[in-house]
C-alpha cells in the first residue's frame, strides 16, 4: 500500500492497540531462546576454563566447541524458518525445546570433546529454530505500537541468561571437582524444561493462517486471544493478491535490499559481541586484569544488564535507523580506545570498555526488533531465519578465530579488527537502514 500524493509506504497501525495479558505471555514464553542462548554462550566460556586435561581440550577444540552452539543457530535458523512459512509457527516452536532440553542435559555425560561439540550444535539448532519463529510470532501477535519494546525485551533476556551463566559459573569454579563444569552446563536444560511446559496451548499466528487460506482458523483465533485488534477480513483482502511466498524472493525486489542490510546489520553486531563476550576472562586477562578480574569482569556484567535496560527505552523513543547508526560509530571508537591503550593501567582501558558493553547490549536489542519487521508476512520466518542464521555463522568464525588472532596477532590488533567491523556496520547502515517503526504488518507492501 502506499500513499496516493507521495508514492512513499503507508505507515498505519493495528486497530485499538492495548497491550493484553496474552501479548505479554507470548512474549514471555519467547523469552526462553535468548536465555538460552545467553546462558549457553556465558557457560561454556567458564567451562572451557574448567575443563580438566583428560578432555585433550586443545586450542582448536576450545575453539569449536565454543562456536559450536553458532554454527548450529545458522543451521536451526535458515532450515526452520523456512519451515515455519510453509506449515507453520507453532509446531517448531514446540519441538525446538524439546531439543534443547535433551541435549543440554546429556552435557552432563560427555568425556571427549566431540561428544560435546556435537551435543552444543544440537542445542544451537533448537535455538536457531526459536530465533526464526519466537520473534516472528510475537511481532504477529503484538500492536505495532508494542512490537518495538517487547521484541527489544528478547534480547534483554539474552543479557539475563549470559550474565546468570557468568556468576553460576564463577560459583561454580570455586568447588575443586570434575563435576563443575558439568553440572553448569547440564543446568541449562532446567528452564528449558520450564519453558517448554509453560508452551502448552500456544496457538497459530493468525496472519500466518491468513495467508494459507484457513480464514475461519484465524477468526477463532482472533476471537479468543485478540479480540478487536485484528480485522480478519481486512488482512484476508490485503494477502488475496500476494502470491504464496518462495524463500528466492528474500532475494528479489525490496526484499533483497533488506535482506542485504539485514545481514550486514546483524553480523556487525555480533560478530564483535559474541568473540569478546565468549572469552571475556581471557581478553581481561589479555589486557592486564588478571589481578581484579573478576570485579572487572562483575562491572561489565553490570553494565551489560543496565545497557539492555537502557536499550529498551531507546527502541521506544528513537527510530531503528538513527539508533542503529549511532550506537556502531560509538561503539567502534570506544573498542578502538580499548584496543590504543590495552597496556595502559586498568583505569585508563576500562572506561572505554564500560562504554562499549553497555552500548553494544543496549543496541543488540534490534537484533530482535529490526529482522521481523523488514519482511512480509509471506516471507517473514524465512528471513527472520536467513538473518539470524548467517549472523550466527559470522558469530562462529568470529568467536573460533579469536583465541587464534590473540595468540598470534596480540589483544590490540584484535580488537582493532573488531573495531572495523563496526565501522562497516555502520557504514551500510547509513546506505541501507529502513524506518520501520510504526509500520504495520498487514501491509504487505511496507513490511
């Protein structure tokens, strides 16, 4: 749809936007991947640590194993988001916890590295999975006028899962046994279980229904958990001349423009976020903090939570692109100052890297509000999947290459490289940003 006098997209709302009991649920039931994955990724940096020699965890395998859960996101992502366009949301998003549950729990048991790299891309398969169509149906199911600060409180549960897994794991580290290690890792198949449960009777997404046909499904649907926010019959009319959607056209027209700097977008953020956050007692370390790591790396745990706090206000009251741009150029010269005085005294290069963290988890939060609201409806898990799954696959050769550019390029030439991958995010961003916010997603032709 677009306006008569301008030609521009037409940006309308949803019908009343009230922010009901079930918008908040399934916003809260979406919360479980991003701990998740938070909690898997602050869990194996500690783990890694505490691993003792009869696992032969060499550098190598201290790299895949970390990146492993990744690749799996990639692979989870890509494959069922496109599944999710073609027979639905609710059943993977079912399934997907059933897998993680299983495999985080046989953790517990592993005795070679193998076993456990093999178990972590299980477990980034179920996660990528969610990624794909947790978002995609709370962006469904919510107003437009909500859509930005629920969606943005996703990644603030990411933080949440991170920053449990860092101080569990810092507990965990004190007792002197081979179980450590294993019970932090096992223990994240605990709300997993929790979720999974609380799962039980989530319906279809509406919109999704819409545009397979099954109009009468979706009105019942609208009239049990939506009632006056979605006309059926308005979004049936708009989807009767869209063709069904085929995973090519993420690549084709408007789309391929947002496909294009969606995946930049993404990667930029992650990338440097995922290598450092990984391994952050090893980059302390790496820059002179091994005396007071542990405060130093309990203030940034800090301000990565009070950053993922702030960044829900920012969704709410600036736009996507100016924020997007702004936080890459602030963040890039924060890591930049980090890595210029990496052997300067503590209280020099820790201010920049407060700086850093709390920026970099308060912009993560459109990793979660920008992807759904870039495509239409047709086409919207799949690309929700395309984006996340190949920032994953950024995220892995980023995370396995870090130990191995420390070793061998030293923390200040490290962190310069992930400075410049800022300063590309934030370049493309300048060229390419979309406005989406406000934008409704029963017009096909804007989202």
């Amino acid at each position: 749809m677009t306006s008569s006098s301008t030609g521009t997209p037409a940006v309308h709302q949803d019908r009343p936007e009230k922010l009901s009991r079930f918008h908040l649920r399934i916003t809260a039931l979406t919360f479980g991947a991003n701990f998740s994955d938070g909690y898997a990724l602050g869990s194996i940096g500690i783990a890694l640590t505490l691993i003792g020699s009869g696992m032969h965890v060499d550098a190598l395998w201290s790299g895949l194993i970390a990146s492993s859960v990744l690749i799996g996101i990639f692979v989870g992502s890509i494959t069922c988001g496109w599944l999710g366009d073609l027979f639905g949301r609710r059943l993977i998003y079912m399934l997907d916890f059933v897998l993680i549950v299983v495999a985080s729990a046989a953790q517990f048991f592993v005795h070679e590295p193998v076993s456990l790299f093999v178990l972590r891309l299980l477990i980034g398969f179920g996660v990528g999975a969610d990624y794909a169509l947790g978002p995609t149906l709370v962006a469904e199911f919510v107003p437009a006028r909500f859509r930005g600060g629920l969606l943005a409180s996703l990644t603030v549960a990411w933080t949440v899962g991170y920053t449990a897994a860092y101080f569990i794991g810092t507990w965990i580290s004190t007792i002197p046994s081979d179980l450590g290690w294993r019970f932090l890792l096992a223990s994240g198949a605990i709300p997993a279980i929790v979720v999974l449960i609380l799962r039980l009777g989530t319906p279809e997404s509406p919109r999704w229904l819409i545009t397979k046909g099954r109009i009468e499904e979706a009105r019942a649907i609208v009239a049990e958990y939506l009632p006056g926010q979605l006309d059926v019959d308005t979004v049936a009319a708009t989807h009767s001349t869209a063709r069904p959607g085929r995973y090519r056209d993420l690549f084709t027209g408007r789309n391929l423009r947002r496909t294009v700097f969606g995946t930049v977008f993404y990667n930029a953020q992650v990338i440097p976020y995922f290598a450092i956050y990984t391994f952050l007692p090893v980059i302390l370390l790496s820059l002179g903090m091994d005396a007071d790591g542990f405060s130093s790396g309990l203030l940034l745990n800090v301000f990565l939570l009070l950053g993922g706090i702030a960044g829900l206000w920012a969704v709410a009251k600036i736009g996507r692109r100016p924020l997007v741009i702004w936080t890459f150029g602030i963040m890039a010269v924060a890591l930049a100052a980090v890595a210029l005085g990496s052997h300067a005294p503590v209280w020099v290069v820790l201010p920049p890297f407060l700086i850093f963290t709390f920026v970099m988890s308060g912009s993560s939060n459109l990793d979660q509000v920008y992807p759904p609201e870039l495509f239409p409806t047709n086409v919207r898990a799949a690309g929700v999947g395309l984006l996340n799954g190949v920032s994953r696959i950024g995220s892995a050769i980023g995370t396995f290459l870090l130990p191995i550019t420390l070793a061998g390029w030293g923390i200040s030439a490290t962190l310069l490289a992930l400075a410049a991958v800022l300063v590309v995010g934030m370049v493309v961003s300048i060229f390419l940003a979309p406005e989406t916010a406000h934008v409704s997603l029963d017009d096909e032709g804007v989202a």
